[in-house]
C-alpha cells in the first residue's frame, strides 16, 4: 500500500513499472492511494525494494507492507 503527494498518482505507478520485482500496481480508493503486488521468495530481498527503490521514490510520501501466505 503506498501513500503519495497529492495530484502524483500516475508518476508514482510509472515509476513502479519501472521495477521489475514489481508485478503490478493500481490506484484504490480509500486511505491509500495504490496497491503493489511485489513476489519475491525472500523476506529480505522484499525489505530491501520497499525500502530502496520503493521508499525513496520521489513523490511517495509512505508505505504499508502486507504479506499474504499461500
């Protein structure tokens, strides 16, 4: 779940397309403004794209990461 600055959407969901580990993205409504869907089997390797190339994303203001188990 990522929180951007207002009017920002569409660079921010650009910018994710960018990434490869990034499977998709769309826009929600609600208190954030989009969704990522990012797998990875490491734990790590996921901490490391939120926090380097998700967080410091220009525009994204914050992040919520939510796992799901198969």
């Amino acid at each position: 779940m990522i929180n951007c600055e207002a009017g920002f959407d569409e660079v921010v969901l650009d910018n994710l397309k960018s990434i490869i580990e990034v499977k998709s993205s769309k826009r929600v409504t609600g208190p954030y403004d989009m969704v990522a869907k990012i797998d990875l089997p490491d734990e790590k390797d996921l901490r490391d794209i939120i926090a380097w190339k998700i967080r410091i994303m220009k525009n994204v203001m914050s992040t919520l990461t939510l796992k799901v188990k198969n």
